[in-house]
C-alpha cells in the first residue's frame, strides 16, 4: 500500500510513525466541523455552477 502513497500522504505517514503526530482534544468537535465545511463548499459550488453550464458562456438575458 505505501507504494501507492502521494509525497504528502508518505510524509504525513512518516510522521505518524515518527509519534510527530498527536490527537486533537475533542475529536468528534472537529470532524463535525470539517463535515460542515466540505458539506458548505459543495453547496457553494452547485450554486456557482447552476447558471449555465461550463462550457457554454452566459447570454444577455
């Protein structure tokens, strides 16, 4: 599997092994909040893009 490992997944990996790496306190607090974050910029992105599609520029309505 670590062959497959992208130069930054190798490097946080080596420190995870390394012990550089440590948990956060409230764990569930901060996955909550980066399920929030990923949830809002998918929004974002569909409100963006709802206008016409992308490769097709938008008309003088």
């Amino acid at each position: 599997m670590n062959e497959k490992l992208s130069p930054e997944e190798r490097e946080i990996l080596d420190r995870f092994e390394r012990g550089e790496l440590r948990p956060v306190a409230d764990a569930e607090r901060e996955l909550e909040a980066a399920r929030l974050a990923a949830a809002n910029t998918l929004n974002k992105a569909r409100r963006v893009s709802a206008g016409h599609p992308v490769d097709e520029p938008p008309t003088d309505r």
